[in-house]
C-alpha cells in the first residue's frame, strides 16, 4: 500500500513528464499496432487491404510453372509496401523510444537528489527501484491502453481513405506494442542507477550528445521525403510521339467468354471485334488480356533464339528469361501507346490456323536477339524449343505505372488474342457516342458472338481505372505524411527535452561567458549555432536514408520514386528544420535572461 501511494506522489511531482512520456508511448504504440494491423490483418495473414481483382487470363497465358499472374503481381507489391510502412512505424517507434529516455534523462539529476533526502530518512535502493519500476509499468499500461485506441483511430481513416471498400480492420499486434514497457522500464532504471548512494552527491555535468535528435530529425525527414516522392503527380502514359494517339477516356469491359474450348473461344472474340468495328459509332477497338489497360500482364518464362549473343565473352544460342506476356488485338497498341518500331503488329489472319506469330518490345530484342533484330527470329513460350513464335515486330516500352508494374520484368512478349485466347479479356472501346449507349451495344454484341455463356461486368472508363491506382499510390503517401508528421511531433519532443538537458549541462559555461562580458545576443547565436546542427544533421540523414534505403524498397513496387522538385523539397525540409531549431533554442536562450550570478554561485 505504501508503495503504491509513493508510486502517486512520485506520478504527482512529476506529471508534466508523466504526460509527455504516455503521449509519446500512445502515439508510437498507435502508429505501430495501426501498419502492422494493415500489413497482416488479412485472413491468411497478409494485408488487410486489397486492390481490384484482375481477371486471370487461365492457361492460354500461364505456361510455366513460375508464371505469375496480374492480381499476384499487385498483392505482392502491396504487401511489400505495407511491409515497409510496418518497418516505417518501427522507426518512429524508435525515435519515440529515444524522446522517453531523453525525458527520464532531464530528470536524473532533481531525482538523484529527492533520491538523497528519501536515503537519508531510511528509504532503501530496494524501495527506490520498486516504486520506479511501478512508475513505469503504470506509464507504459497507460500508453498502451491510449495506444490502441489511437491505432483504432488510424485504422478507421485508413479504411475510408482506401479507394477499394474494405471490411473493418481489427487492431493485431498487441503481443509486439509490449516493447513500450520495456523501454519505459530501461529509461526508469536510468534513472534507478543514478539515484545511488555513491552519485547522490553534486556530481559535475555530463555533457550532453546531440547525436540522438539529428537521427530523430532524421527520421521524420526521411518519411516526408517518401510523402512526397508517393504524393506527387504520376503519368499515367508514357509520352507519345503520335499526336493521334487516342486518349484514355474510354470504356472498358471485362468479358468472362465461359467458353472451355481455345478454338470456339477465338472464334467469338474475331466476331465480336468484327461486329463492334462495323458500327459507325465506333473509334480505336482493343480487346486484350485482362491486366493490359494498366500495363499489368502475366509474368512467364521465356527462351529465345538469339544467335550468336555474347554473355561473358560467350557466345548463347538460345537464351531463357522470365517476360511479361500479354495477348492483344491489333488495335491494343495504339491504345497501350506502344509505337511499332520496326515490322509489324497483329492482324486478324493472325489465327489458330496461321503460324504462330508474335511482337516483342524493345528491351527484349536489344537484350535477348543479335544486334537487337528480332523480327523473324523465334521466341519460345511453351518451355524449352518447343512452341516456337516468329517475332513479326517490335515496338516501343509501355512500362506500366500501376502498383506492382516494378515487380514486373521489362522485357514484353505479345501474342494474338485469336491464336492463344485468353479466359478472360479486356474489352477497350472508344466512341464518339454516348458510354451507355455504346457500353449497351458492346455488350449485346458480346453476348451474340460468344453465346449465353459470356459473362459481361466491370464496366468502366480507362481513366477510372487509372485513378483507382493512382488514389491507391496517393493513400501510401498520405499514410507516410501522417507518419513523418506524428514522428515529427515525437522528434520535437525529444529534441526539446535533450537540448534542455543540453542546456542545463551548458549552463555554467554560458553564464561565465556573461559574467565575462558577453552580451545576451552572443549567448543566444552560440546556442543557435550549436541546435542548427541538429536541423542540418537531421536534413543530411533524413536525404541519405530516403535515397539509398526507403526509395529502392518502394521503387521495386511503385514505379517512379525519385527526389521532388527542388521547391517541393525546399518546403519539405524547411518546417521540420526550423521547428527543431526553435525547439532546441528555446531552452539554451532563456540563459541569457538569467543572471550569472544563480548560476555560479
């Protein structure tokens, strides 16, 4: 009883930073339990998120035992970006784990004196650890129990922020926030350590390290970096030198054929496209493997006859490698903006009963064909050298943009829609008529080509479809933002508190410089000099972390990370700059108020 009733009045006399330290340990407890909630709240363990489903294109374009289809590729790359915001949280977790001992640190001296006068009236160091060790599980309870409702909190605008309607998410990870009392614990035996008998005396002042705030700047530096980087404005094409090329303005369906049979399945798509083509309403026709519109394909191995290619001063024959397949229509290209670069592209003799045809991009046949000239050469897509297709042409890269278009291999093989038609299909239609009346005409002319199996859904425009993963990429950025903001917060705090330990281990220098004549200004540019290291030192940690470690990790899932502009840049790391300066300024510049003679006496 006695000892909880201590336990209080220590709470008591200290509740500023008792405060402090449960909102630190709240708040990276709810950023912690909130990724990772995300990252392995899905039934199987995986993401709680999901992104659209992509129709698999069924055995026509899975051909190897390693394939990978479309909706694969995407839940790859989200759970690795979710992964790396689990780790992010981690990093403000431990930047809100530096700020708590920095906080019992500022403490250290006044409770190694309370510590004197509790010692000198019979208090034992058995009785001063027992109430610091309850001081801490108390703290750290508190701060879990508030943590998880922050994580909630999180979760909630998280799920409403998502582009994709998603079930509740439960908070996880509970088992893991435990580590807050494990730090709390450590920064009260700190504390417990210089509360001895033998450093109960006046001891003279340590100085104090600034290494800790420049790496908690750092940090949040880093995170607004990654906002930035996901937040900024993405092409959803790449530039086209056509002037005609058509725009991504229209509508597309996806067509379930239910058709077993590839022949009768090929049949149905050549009139189908022949039926839409004939209409006077009708502009650019595309029907392609789903996945295609957003440059998303089946991921395969391939072989190649490549001639006397030279890999380590060898000559190869053949060469194997994994490629993204798609299966086109002839007018898909002009849709996908993959100009033809030598040769040509698909036609509708291209059938089950002519050779076997196909176009690959350019990195293929500079990589993989002599001298880059792969048209009439062979590509093999059934395994070894068998199933060979003539490569009839070549056109540009079409990179895709889209969340997991990184994970995918550069190198591209198209095939016929009509030699191996795919389960599934987009059906890519632009029109200078209405979207209802010509969605209402491909449907019903889908429905007459292939029968009363086919089924016709997903109906939407290109753009939609491009948004809903452009929101997606957004949402990865807004959660970093919200992330470096809250490590920023607890950064500030830290950097408060060390540099007004700073400033108290300062304090005697500074006041002999004022007896010595120095002047207030003098005092305050010291101190300014000194804390803008800690800004500086945080910009330089926070760029190296975000170039070499946070933007590779993002950039093998989203495509396009790079630096902002220099103004956006510039705004990005001005605020957290000048917030810490002034923050570790404040502290040292009330010294200069104070009159030397308190301080050396």
């Amino acid at each position: 009883m006695s000892l909880a009733v201590e336990t209080i009045g220590l709470l008591r006399d200290y509740r500023r930073w008792a405060l402090v330290v449960v909102f630190m340990g709240a708040l990276a407890t709810g950023l912690l339990l909130a990724s990772r909630s995300l990252a392995t709240g899905g039934p199987d363990g995986g993401p709680a998120i999901a992104l659209p489903a992509i129709a698999s294109g069924g055995s026509a374009l899975v051909w190897s035992a390693s394939a990978s289809a479309p909706s694969a590729t995407q839940a790859r790359a989200l759970a690795g970006i979710l992964s790396t915001l689990s780790a992010l949280a981690w990093m403000g977790f431990a930047v809100a784990g530096f700020s708590i001992l920095a906080c019992y640190g500022a403490q250290t001296r006044r409770r190694a004196a309370e510590g004197a006068v509790r010692r000198s009236v019979g208090a034992s160091l058995r009785g001063l650890f027992q109430s610091m060790l309850l001081e801490a599980l108390a703290l750290a309870a508190v701060g879990l129990a508030l943590g998880r409702g922050a994580a909630v909190a999180l979760l909630v605008l998280a799920t409403n922020a998502w582009p994709v309607p998603t079930a509740p998410i439960h908070v996880r990870g509970m088992a893991t926030a435990l580590i807050l009392g494990i730090v709390v614990t450590i920064a009260a035996a700190s504390c417990y350590w210089a509360v001895r008998v033998q450093r109960l005396t006046d001891a003279e002042a340590e100085p104090v390290r600034l290494r800790v705030p420049v790496c908690q700047v750092g940090a949040s530096v880093a995170l607004l970096l990654v906002a930035a980087a996901l937040t900024r404005p993405t092409p959803t094409v790449e530039a086209s030198s056509d002037t005609n090329a058509p725009s991504d303005h229209t509508v597309v369906l996806t067509i379930d054929s239910g058709i077993a049979d590839p022949a009768s399945r090929a049949a149905g798509y050549a009139s189908l496209l022949r039926d839409l083509s004939s209409r006077p309403a009708t502009g650019a026709l595309s029907l392609a493997s789903a996945g295609a519109v957003l440059g998303l394909g089946t991921i395969n191995d391939v072989s190649t006859e490549c001639g006397q290619c030279f890999v380590g001063g060898l000559i190869m024959y053949w060469r194997q490698f994994k490629a993204v397949a798609h299966a086109v229509s002839s007018g898909s290209f002009a849709l996908m903006h993959s100009r033809l670069v030598s040769g040509r592209t698909f036609d509708s003799a291209d059938d089950l009963s002519s050779p076997r045809v196909a176009v690959v991009n350019r990195t293929l046949a500079v990589r993989y064909f002599e001298g880059g000239r792969g048209v009439g050469r062979t590509i093999f897509l059934d395994g070894g050298l068998s199933g060979g297709y003539r490569v009839v042409g070549i056109v540009d890269d079409a990179p895709s943009w889209a969340i997991g278009g990184a994970l995918q291999p550069r190198e591209t093989v198209y095939v016929s829609v009509f030699q191996r038609p795919p389960a599934s299909a987009e059906l890519r239609v632009a029109s200078n008529a209405g979207s209802m009346q010509i969605i209402a005409e491909a449907g019903a002319a889908a429905r007459r080509a292939l029968g009363s199996h086919v089924t016709v859904r997903g109906v939407t425009q290109t753009a939609d479809l491009q948004a809903a993963q452009r929101a997606a990429i957004v949402w990865c950025g807004l959660a970093c933002a919200v992330m470096a903001v809250l490590v920023l917060l607890l950064a500030l705090v830290g950097t408060g508190t060390t540099t007004m330990a700073w400033a108290d281990a300062m304090a005697w220098e500074l006041a002999l410089r004022r007896a010595v004549g120095a002047g207030r200004l003098h005092i305050i540019l010291l101190v300014l000099s000194r804390t803008a290291v800690i800004g500086f030192g945080g910009v330089v940690a926070g760029g190296y972390v975000f170039a070499f470690v946070l933007r590779p990790v993002l950039a093998a899932s989203i495509a396009g990370i790079a630096l902002p502009p220099l103004g956006t840049l510039a705004a990005i790391v001005l605020p957290p700059v000048l917030l810490t300066v002034l923050a570790g300024t404040i502290p040292g510049a009330r010294l200069a108020w104070q009159a030397p003679s308190a301080v050396l006496r």
